[in-house]
C-alpha cells in the first residue's frame, strides 16, 4: 500500500499525540503541520524532525505549497467547518478529530459538500477502534446473549482541562458523551428514535457548563439504553470507555475496569462470570482510525466512521442537548427537520 501523504492542522497538546501516531504508522508520511502558535510548531521541529519550510501558521500557505493527500484536522470544534471547507476545496481528503463540527447546521452543509466533491471525509471516533469494545461487538455479533433489551452505561472522571472546553455549555455530553453515544451505535447496530436527557453542575464543579448529565435513549426494536456520565466525579472512577451492562435473552455482558465478562443463562449468584480474551488488534484506537480512512482512500470505499455514518452519532448528541434545555422527550425522527440549528 502505497504511503499517503498527510497535513496536520493544528499541534496543540492533543495535536502533539497525533503527530507521534502519524509518524509511527507504516503508511503514511507527515509533511505539513499547520499550527497559529510558533511556540507549538517549534515543539513539532523538536518531536517529528520536519524542517521549518514544512511548518506554517497559515492554512492557505500550507494548502498552497505541500501537495498532500489527507489533512487531520486536530483543532477546537468551532474551526473545523471552516478548515474542512478549505480542504475540500484543494482537493483533499479530510480527516477530524471528534465533533463533526460546531453545530448540526454545520454537520448538515459538511455532509452535503461531500456528497458532491470527489472526497472522502471521516471522523476519528477511536473508541470503536478500541480492545473492550471489539471484543464486545464479537460477542454481541455471535449472539452470545441473543436479542438485546436494554444498556446500563456509566462514566465517572474527575478531569480539568482549561482551554476552549470552558466555553460549553453541555461540555461533557458535548465533548465525551459523543464517544459513548457513537459506541452504542456501533455495538447495537441500530438508530436512536428518542431521548430524554438532564443535566447539570455540581456545586463544587470548576466547569462553567454543566458537566453531568442523565440520558434515557430508545433505540430502534425498543432497546433502552440509561446513561450516566460525570466529569466531575467523587470516588472511583471508571476508564474512559466506561462501564457497560448489556442485558438479552441469553445473558450478560460487562464491562468493568475495560475487561469483559460473559453472565450465561447459567450463571448463578455467587459464581464467577467468564472473562473473555480480548481480541487481538495490530493498533491502537487512534492509529486504527487512521488506517482505516488511509484504507477506505485506497480502495474507493466508504470509512467506517464516515461523515455519512458520524452524523447520526453527532445527531443524537446534539438531541441530547436539545432535551436537557427544553427539558422534554426529542423524537430523532423530528429532530434534523425541525432543529438543524441545534446542536453545540
């Protein structure tokens, strides 16, 4: 498989990670990285050994003067529309880091460019790349426990970041909920039809929005899913992928601790659960999600985390925020014909 050659938009801290996955994988060469802060893009000189005439501060500059294949947009969600725009106007497939973008209406005339550009547009949403979640997924799909009812999902973390997450107002359905979302979805194989959701904020939180939140979601053949999530969270916590119960017909699955447990029809109280192998992966989530697009590019097929596919997860998040602050049932079915401007 032929290398492709990648442009990466923006090197802050997350953006640092990312450069270590590019230039770690075998099939593709980073030849750009475009970052406003000098500061950054020195520490980029440091860490990847491109040399000043492959850095920039401006966008145009980079597009202009690197020929490329794929651009990573590592950035704050409110540039991504206008980033991705531009890329898709130079020829570029695109790459981005979660959300889709800042609002649905954004998301929507995203989705509509790439149906009429020659290009391909996905979303890293890594978590589905992860080992628990695969290993969940082969038992779900070798109908393990058979028909599935309904999930029991919690999240719990005590996280301060600073910066741009600040400025949300739902930051933690806004910004992590959309992984746990997107993973429910990937595991049922099935859309949400309606959500009800609450959230608020702790007396002690050091968010300014609201960093907790409750979601009730019925999923398409009535499969119920309760979701709790907190970032500002007392006690033990549970791993970024969370803690999930998957009750059907046949028994259960857990995750606990990112290891996963089988509960049989045979399983007895007081008896041990099987814990299940993880299966084996060549690479990390968030390379995976990078050979997967790098994948899809050669081969002219569609990401698994395509735009097409993202935007019913960035939908379901963007109704979860809908219902938090009119503080009723939204129905999935309305939400995109009436509420296009919704959303974070």
């Amino acid at each position: 498989m032929n290398k492709l050659k990648v442009i990466q938009v923006g090197a802050g801290r997350f953006g640092q990670s990312w450069l270590k996955n590019i230039l770690n994988y075998p099939h593709a060469d980073l030849v750009a990285v475009v970052d406003m802060l000098p500061e950054n893009l020195n520490q980029v000189m440091i860490s990847t050994g491109l040399n000043k005439h492959q850095l920039f501060t401006r966008i145009d500059d980079a597009f202009e003067n690197v020929a490329a294949d794929l651009v990573l947009i590592v950035t704050p969600p409110k540039t991504h529309k206008e980033i991705a725009v531009e890329a898709l106007n130079r020829g570029f497939h695109i790459m981005l880091e979660k959300p889709l973008a800042h609002t649905y209406e954004e998301a929507i005339q995203l989705l509509e460019m790439s149906r009429i550009n020659d290009r391909k547009i996905c979303v890293s949403q890594n978590y589905r790349w992860r080992t628990p979640i695969l290993t969940i997924k082969n038992l779900i799909s070798s109908q393990n426990i058979g028909n599935i009812s309904y999930i029991e999902y919690q999240f719990r973390k005590s996280i301060k970041f600073g910066g741009w997450r600040d400025e949300y107002e739902e930051i933690l359905i806004q910004d992590m909920s959309i992984h746990h979302f997107d993973i429910m979805r990937f595991l049922l194989g099935k859309e949400p039809e309606e959500i009800i959701a609450q959230s608020f904020s702790p007396s002690w939180s050091w968010f300014k929005g609201n960093p907790v939140a409750s979601v009730f979601i019925r999923f398409h053949d009535d499969i119920f899913v309760n979701y709790f999530g907190s970032w500002v969270s007392r006690g033990q916590e549970t791993s970024w992928n969370g803690d999930i119960r998957i009750v059907g017909e046949k028994g259960a699955v857990e995750l606990i601790n990112d290891k996963v447990y089988l509960y049989p029809l045979t399983y007895t109280q007081g008896s041990k659960p099987v814990e299940i192998t993880p299966v084996k992966t060549l690479y990390d989530d968030r390379t995976a999600s990078l050979h997967n697009m790098v994948e899809s590019i050669h081969k002219d097929i569609r990401p698994l985390t395509s735009i097409e596919d993202n935007i019913y997860s960035f939908e379901l998040t963007c109704a979860a925020i809908e219902s938090a602050r009119q503080g009723k049932k939204v129905s999935m079915k309305t939400f995109s014909q009436v509420n296009t401007s919704s959303g974070p």
